[in-house]
C-alpha cells in the first residue's frame, strides 16, 4: 500500500466519523441531560428509602401507609406539571426551563435531606414530579433543535443513560449508607448541570421561531465549529416560516392527521413501556425474585446487577440508534421482552401448580436480567428519540407533553394491572398479560411506525403526511427557495 493510499483511507476514516466536529453538541447535551440522573435517583428513591422509614431505626415518625403514598404524590406531582409544561417551553424557552427544573431539584432535594418530618418528604416529590416532566419534554426538544441528523439518535439516548447512572448510584449508596448521602449526591450532580448548561446557547430552532435571527446564527454557529451554516440556517428558517404557517390549535393535535399520527404513536410506545411491565419489575424486583425462590442472588445484589446491565445495554443501544435505526431496534426489543416476560409467567404457573421448580429457579433471575439487557435495547430508548423528532415546531411543546402524560398513565395502569391480577389469580397472571401486550406492540410497530433515522425534522412531517420530501420542495417556493 502506497503513501498516498494510506492518507486516502485515514481520510475515509475521518470523514466516516459521525462524531466529528461534534463536540460542542456533546458537551451541551451531557451537561443539560445530568438532571436525569437527579430524576433517575428520584424514581427508584422509595425502593432502598422505604424499608428504612418504616423501620425503628428511621429519624421520622411514620406509617407503612403514609410510605406508600410517597410513589403517588409524585405522579399527581407529574400530571400537575403538564400544563406548567407547555407554557413554560414555549414561552421562556427549552435551556432556561431546564434551568429552572435544576434549580426546583436542587431544593427538593435539599428539603429531603434535612427533612424531619412527612409533609416536607411529599412535598419534595410533588415537585419532583412537576419538574421531573418538563425535563423530560424541554431536554428532548433542545436535542433534536441542535443536533445533526447523524447522531441525533444516539444524542437523544443519552438523556435515558443519565437516568441509568442515577439508578446504579441510588441502587449501591440508598441501601447502604445514611439516609442524607443520596441527596448529597443528587445535589452536586445538579450543580455542576448549573455551572456548565448555563453556558449554553439557547436552540437555533427556538430562537428563530421567536425572530431572534442573529442569535440563532450565533447558536447554530456554536454548534457546527468549523463549518458553513448559511445552508442549514436557510433551510431551519424556512422550515419554521412554513411551520408558522400552520394552525397551532390545541384540537389540531387530533385534527391534523399526521399530528393524529404522531400522537398515536407516542401513545403506543410511551404507554408501551409499562405495559411490558417495566414499572412493576422497577418497583417489585425485590417481591418478583423473593416469589421466585431463588436461591443463586439475594434481591439487594439483584438489583444493582439489573441497573448495570440496563446502563450497559442502553450505551449499546445508542450507539447503534443512528446506524441500524429506530424501527429495528424498537422490533428487536420488543419480541425478546415478550419472550423474557413468557418465561417469568410459565415459571410461576408452574410453581402455583405445585410442580417441583426448585432445580430450575435460576430461570427467574435470568429472565430479568436478560429483560433488562432486551428492554433497553430498543423500548427503553427509542421513544425519547422519536417524541423529540416527530412533532412539529407548532405544537412540538404540547405534543411531547400529551405523550409524557400517556407515559404516566402507562405506569399507572400497569402497577394497579399488577396488583390486582397477582392478588387474585396469582404471580403468573400478570406476566401473561405483559406477554400478550408485548406481542400486540410489535405488530404495532411493524405496521404504523416509520423510520426516521437520517431524516431531518422537516422530512419527518413530510413522511408523516405521506408527501414526498423532494417532490414538495420543488413545489413550494418556501422550500425551493423561489420568490
């Protein structure tokens, strides 16, 4: 191989990397998204907390009652933030409301940790709840706003992998060290957000839909070192005049059809998540692995392996996000969590029957943790990346709230699913349900969702209109750049 073939290929392989000249995205979005990792130890914070409350050894006076009502006031904590939600995103923008959600973290977690009483423990998770949901709306908006089609999928991921790192730090510090630790923790992870984020640009989308032309150039310019931005900022400008020109109503959601569409969606994969049972294996680990009677892992151990095999799955599920695609994965995971879940339900069939399981009790543990590596594979991932891609400018804040809300409600509707169906027929109830739910959601995603890997957001609302992309552009003088 010659001199001259040797520079040709290290060439190739500069220009192949997908994360060249990608650095200022990436430090924007790991120092925004370090909230998830404040909201992942705020989600599992019962699971080690609750045992101590309720203890002799608690410095607060409770009941296992009053405990359990910790996990609801932060769902009515979400809901209540829905609208708080779409104002604030469009109105005071995506940066500054997830510096505003840092900021009502970092006191909440405050007040848990010199709390003394109940009331201030409720309190706390009410507005974890609140700011919880517009994080999880203004984060993924701001990376689909900055991001460069080539690792939008893998940038969008990354808010999921914070979450992780919460869990894998609540589940190996809660249950082991003093009750104030993990807010300590909590605290300095969301300062240093404060101190980096700050120094952030706005997003170039949400500046020029708000006419602010020069400072959107300064963001886009800030985000693409080194390059020629009067294209891409010719066509975001003419995506957001075109966008501008469209009804921004709130029936418009159900009205238009590709925003029909775009709910629908969001609805499936959102909802999706928890009826694959993710919720209750979250919460009921300990409970499902005690049933079991397995001998080979104490449930304490149990639960820091099922974090670090969703971390570790998760960071492979984003990097493949951009190259193999959205829908694939999504099928992927899909089919191999149902199989997980199948496994979990035949097994304690078989125990509730009486048959002799104790030499296969390995089967319950393995199927969790393989759920774990499955789940976050494709379902665990892929619907943050596609809310943030699939709604239009005019209704983005509002649709990606209504598709949090349908996550809520999932969680919801799953937990009390579970409850009711193990309290009256038994563990293995519940799991066949799952099942059954898993399948039905994989033929959902073979027949309604499309793929949007490589697709910038304009030619995401053209695919879901059912319009060709290039056609339209031809037509339209606000796309083809005619007078």
């Amino acid at each position: 191989m010659t001199s001259t073939d040797t520079k040709e290929k290290c060439s190739k392989i500069v220009n192949n990397n997908r994360f060249s000249g990608t650095s200022t995205q990436l430090l924007a979005v790991f120092a925004g998204s370090l909230f998830a990792v404040s909201d992942g130890m705020t989600y599992g914070w019962t699971a080690p907390m609750l045992p101590y409350l309720i203890s002799e050894n608690s410095h607060i006076k409770t009941t296992k009652e009053e405990v359990e009502w910790l996990e609801t006031t932060l769902m009515v904590g979400s809901f209540c933030g829905l609208p708080i939600t779409i104002y604030l995103v469009d109105k005071i923008g995506r940066k500054k409301s997830l510096l505003l959600a840092a900021v009502t973290s970092l006191i909440g977690w405050t007040v848990i940790a010199l709390a003394n009483k109940m009331v201030y423990l409720h309190v706390a998770r009410f507005f974890f709840g609140v700011i919880g949901n517009m994080s999880f709306v203004s984060m993924p908006m701001y990376i689909a706003e900055i991001a460069e089609s080539k690792i939008r999928g893998f940038l969008a991921s990354v808010v999921y992998l914070q979450m992780l790192v919460g869990f894998v730090i609540l589940y190996s510090v809660g249950p082991y060290l003093p009750f104030y630790v993990t807010p300590i923790i909590a605290g300095v992870v969301l300062i240093i957000e404060l101190c980096i984020f700050s120094w952030m640009p706005e997003s170039p989308y949400y500046l020029l839909f708000m006419n602010k032309y020069d400072e959107a150039k300064k963001s886009l310019q800030y985000f693409r070192p080194n390059m020629d931005i009067t294209l891409e900022l010719k066509n975001i400008t003419k995506a957001i005049e075109r966008q501008k020109t469209e009804k921004g109503r709130i029936q418009d959601v159900i009205m238009v059809k590709s925003n029909r569409k775009a709910i629908i969606i969001m609805a499936v994969l959102n909802g999706g998540q928890h009826i694959v049972a993710i919720s209750v294996i979250l919460m009921n680990l300990h409970v499902i692995l005690n049933s079991a009677g397995s001998i080979y892992m104490d449930s304490a151990h149990a639960g820091i392996l099922f974090a670090v095999i969703m971390l570790i799955s998760a960071k492979i599920a984003s990097l493949q996000v951009d190259k193999y695609g959205r829908k694939a994965l999504l099928l992927l995971s899909t089919v191999l969590t149902a199989f997980c879940l199948l496994a979990l339900a035949v097994y304690f069939n078989l125990k509730q029957l009486n048959y002799d399981v104790a030499k296969v009790s390995w089967i319950p543990i393995v199927s969790v943790m393989i759920y774990a590596a499955t789940f976050k594979i494709g379902l665990g991932i892929v619907p943050i990346v596609i809310t943030a891609e699939i709604f239009p400018a005019k209704i983005k804040a509002l649709g990606m709230t209504i598709a949090d809300a349908f996550y809520v409600i999932g969680a919801i509707i799953s937990i009390q699913l579970y409850t009711w169906l193990e309290y009256s027929y038994g563990m293995h109830a519940p799991f066949y349900v799952f099942t059954i739910g898993s399948f039905l959601i994989a033929i959902f995603i073979v027949k309604c969702i499309p793929e949007t890997k490589g697709k910038t957001l304009e030619e995401i609302q053209f695919l879901l209109k059912g319009e060709d992309y290039l056609t339209m552009t031809k037509s339209d003088p606000l796309l083809n750049g005619t007078p």
